[in-house]
C-alpha cells in the first residue's frame, strides 16, 4: 500500500569468508532524453536504500549466512519498479543481483451513495449515485445489485484521474419509486485491488418516512453559573424525510430568543440528522426551571421531547 511501510527479505547463505557486501535499491526506468531513438533504450535510475536494511550474519560450521531484511515506504511513483537487492563477494565472480518488481496499490479515500432527490417520493424517479474517490490503480469493478440480484441498466463515469496521480468513479443507476420499490435494497459493490474483500454500499428505499432519534439533552457547562450564558443542546439523528422542526420552552412557555438549529447533514444511507441548540444566561430564580425540547416529524406518531431540570447549587453564584 502507497504510504504503509513494507518490508523484503533477501535470504544469503552458505558462504566464506564472512566478508560480504549487500546493497538494496529501487530501480526505475525513464524514457532517454536526446535523440528519441528507440535504440536509445529506457534509462535506468537507481535510488539507494541500503541505509534502511540489516543484515546480521550468523555462523553455521565453516559457512556464514545473513537475512537481510529492508523496509521501505512505497508511492504510487514506486508502481512497476523494481527492488533489488545486490551481492557482492570474493567467491562471486561478478556482483549477483535478486529483484522483485513492486505493484503499489491506494485504498479509496471515500466510497458512499448519494441519492437525488435526497427525499424521494412515489411516483417520482431516483438516481443513486455510487462514489469512490481517490483510488490507485485504475482497474476497478462497481456492480449495483437490487436485492440481491446484479442490475445491467448502470451508467458509469470513468475511471477518470484525479489528484495526485489517483483515479475516481461514479456509478449509477436510475429507478421510478412505484410500490414494488418500496423497502428494496439496493447494494454497490466495489472489487479494487487494494481492498482485501469486496466492499459494499447499501440503500433501502424508503417513502414512508423514518422517525428520529432524539438524544437528551446535554447542558454545557454542565453545573451552571449564575450570570454566565451557558448552551443546551439536542442531537436528532436518523430521519426521514429532511423536514422536520423543534422548538424550545421553558416551563411549558415557548421561547423565540436563544434558538438555533445545525445544518441538516444527509448521512450514507439517505437519513438526516441535525442538532437544536437554545443559549441562555441563567438567574437565581431559574433555579428548578424545567426545559424541553420538542421534535415535530412527519413520521412520528406523536411529539417527542427530551427535557432538562436546572438545578443551581451555592457553588453556582459567580465570585
């Protein structure tokens, strides 16, 4: 992997005398510059990396024997270039020479789905989008499957190169949300060189609606002070469709002032999340107010609120 530190064992034995001289390099070829002759041949460059080996040698008998072990950190420049290892020796009539050619790959630095329009409706069309980025080498293989079953009707973009000499992809595929679609799963999977098994993506299709999960409500600081602002904040996760509101009250008296809301975030799987916030400054006769976040969604049966006790202690009072 292009980044990750490898290591090459070059085992060297049955030899006398001890002395020997072992060198390690990476040895990569670049086009002549001149002529541009084909009889010109590639140019060999050789970059030394003896510095990073160890060679300890050992004594069977009459005979020594080393392992000599190298461990280097490969880029994707590496790819196709070749590790050697070079022997020389007394009893070696010329310089003999081991190598191994390098194949460097880049795991994906993303692979999701997204999906257009994010809240899809019945009787309207969908695109699912399956996204890897940043990926090393080219060859890949992005299959959509619906329940199980490999769907031929897919559009593909690419591979296409991307920064740093890395490679993307965007795979999809499109479908009308009639009833029958309702609760399928759609899979991506994703087969590259650098993944040790096939990596999959899912999506269900989902109309009806999926209710949030409302956390409690985390205060901050946790122990309040008398005259100095502090933050509660609610954490709704899950939801489906986007729209949904919250509103803040205190001792069952809604507030205006002091309310705000994140952006809402579309996670992999087509759910939202987002988080409510109320800032005050809390009084001594604040003490014993009870706070409640209130979470309205189309997919709720009911409302679901979280609330919150202040309680100030005589530690409280600002000195």
């Amino acid at each position: 992997m292009a980044g990750e530190k490898m290591v090459a064992i070059c085992n060297i034995s049955g030899f006398r005398p001890k002395a020997v001289n072992i060198c390690w390099y990476i040895e990569k070829s670049s086009q002549r510059m001149g002529s541009g002759h084909h009889e010109d041949g590639p140019l060999l460059q050789a970059t030394d990396i003896t510095s990073h080996a160890s060679h300890p040698i050992s004594k069977h008998g009459n005979l020594f024997n080393t392992i000599s072990q190298v461990s280097y950190i490969p880029s994707v420049a590496d790819d196709g270039a070749k590790l050697v290892c070079a022997v020389r020796h007394k009893a070696l009539g010329a310089k003999t020479r081991r190598e191994s050619h390098i194949k460097v790959a880049v795991r994906p630095k993303k692979t999701y789905i997204t999906s257009w329009p994010h809240d899809p409706s019945r009787g309207e069309k969908l695109t699912l989008s399956c996204i890897v980025e940043r990926f090393y080498p080219k060859p890949i293989a992005v299959t959509w499957l619906r329940n199980g079953q490999v769907q031929s009707s897919v559009a593909q973009f690419g591979p296409f190169p991307c920064e740093n000499d890395f490679y993307s992809i965007w795979s999809q595929i499109c479908l009308t949300l009639t009833e029958e679609e309702e609760g399928v799963m759609y899979t991506c999977q994703i087969t590259h060189t650098s993944l040790r098994t096939i990596e999959e993506l899912t999506y269900e299709i989902n109309t009806k609606g999926t209710p949030p999960e409302v956390q409690f409500i985390v205060a901050n600081p946790v122990k309040p002070i008398i005259g100095q602002e502090m933050l509660l904040s609610c954490k709704i996760s899950s939801f489906f469709p986007r729209d949904i509101s919250a509103d803040w009250y205190k001792d069952d008296v809604k507030l205006d002032t002091g309310v705000c809301h994140s952006l809402c975030v579309t996670n992999t799987n087509g759910v939202h999340l987002m988080l409510s916030f109320l800032k005050f400054t809390p009084a001594a006769e604040d003490d014993g107010s009870v706070f409640k976040c209130m979470v309205q969604h189309a997919a709720l049966r009911n409302l679901e609120e979280r609330t919150y006790t202040l309680t100030i202690t005589a530690e409280s009072h600002i000195i």
